[in-house]
C-alpha cells in the first residue's frame, strides 16, 4: 500500500488531509481515487489506514479507519552522527540507508579533519522523508544542523549509551559484543568520522565523556560502510 506524510495539524478525529506535494503525487502520479485505501504517517510515531473520501482542488480528505503506534519503528532510539564527506553523494546514502534502517535522528558533524564546512540541510531533509515512504516507517527522523564534533559530545549525557568506531580499537571491542553487554539500552548515539579518520585529540575527547570504542572487524571501511554498519548492529532487532 502507498505510503504519505501528513502534517500533524491536518489530523482531527477521525479525518486528516494530505496537502501541497503529497496531494500531487496521490491524485496526479499515482492517480488515486475517491474510496481508495492508503497509509499515511504524521512523522512522529503515528501511522493510520485511511480511505480517500474528497479530492479536491488542493487537498484530499481522507476518512482514518485504523491507527497504528510505532508503526515499523525499532524498539531503540539511534541517533546517528555522522562527518560530512568529500563527496556529497555519500552522504546523501547515509541519510537514505538510515532512514530504512531506523535512525530516529541523524546529526552532519564537523571533524577536525572534515574537509567540506557545510551541507545542503534542506537537500537532507527531502531525502529522508522520500524513504521514509519508501520504506513505510512513522516516524521521520530529525535531520540536525551542520553540528561541532566537540559541541556534541559535550552535550552527549542525554544517550544512554554512546559509542564511536575506531579501526584502531581492539577486536575485542566488536560492535556485536558490546551490544550483548548493553542489550537494555533504549537510547544509543553513535559518532562516526571523516575520510580521515577522527583525531587522536578527538578520541580522547570522546573517551572522557564516556563513550565506548568500537570495532566493526579487521578491514578498513569507508565512513559511509561505517555509518551503516555500525547502525545494524545497534538498531538490532526490531
């Protein structure tokens, strides 16, 4: 079934209204008609069946016949930070991956040796709500600003647990291990570096406000590899 995002404000009762460029892809891509069934999500948690009832001119009225809490959504809350990278591109992956694999927030972070100084926020933003339609999940993940990597884990004491991949960390610190040892961790943030590689400054940083070193194995990955990775570990079972 079609999956669409709403704006929680278009919801009263029993009814809820798809507007701007959702109504388009409903009535002109798509092609919906009046008495249709189709998903919708307000982004926040809650998902609903609803049955086209009005197309109108701007906006389609849509009767909500069932609602769903957490709809697809993981039982841990991952925020996922993340260096942005040479090629924009990647970063634009991760953001889509994530969003499939269940981050609940995605933070661009600003290494000390991140090249690039900015992102395309908006750019981001699309990106994120285009899969979480794709994949059918109800909450959209909020996408930071462009965010200092010391700034972050000064303020980090709100996760329960924080980790940070670092090919130099032992193997026995693999990603899967720790998880065993933190299985009641509800929420999990984890910091993943630039192309190269996070500074030894910044690995102490991280380790004086409590963050647990990772492994995700022998080989070398790409920050991208990395980012998703170290997400299916964490994000586990649903």
């Amino acid at each position: 079934m079609d999956f669409f995002l709403t704006d929680p404000d278009d919801i009263h009762g029993d009814t809820l209204i798809l507007r701007g460029e959702e109504y388009k892809h409903l009535s002109r891509v798509l092609r919906k008609k009046i008495g249709d069934h189709v998903f919708v999500t307000d982004g926040r948690g809650q998902s609903y069946e609803v049955m086209i009832r009005t197309l109108g001119r701007s906006e389609a009225e849509c009767a909500i016949l069932r609602t769903f809490s957490r709809w697809n959504e993981p039982k841990r809350e991952v925020t996922l930070a993340v260096s942005i990278l040479k090629n924009p591109a990647r970063l634009d992956l991760i953001v889509e991956k994530a969003t499939e694999l269940g981050a609940t927030t995605i933070i661009p972070l600003l290494c000390e040796r991140t090249i690039p100084k900015h992102e395309k926020h908006t750019r981001l933003e699309k990106i994120a709500v285009s899969s979480l339609k794709q994949c059918g999940r109800s909450v959209l993940p909020k996408i930071f600003v462009l965010t200092r990597f010391d700034t972050l884990v000064e303020h980090s004491k709100q996760y329960e647990l924080r980790l940070i991949p670092h090919e130099k960390t032992e193997q026995s610190q693999f990603v899967g291990s720790v998880m065993r040892h933190h299985e009641r961790a509800r929420s999990v943030l984890i910091v993943v570096g630039p192309e190269g590689g996070f500074s030894e400054s910044e690995i102490a940083l991280s380790g004086n406000h409590g963050f647990v070193p990772i492994s995700l194995g022998p080989r070398r990955l790409r920050s991208e590899t990395a980012a998703l990775s170290s997400l299916c570990w964490v994000v586990g079972g649903w």
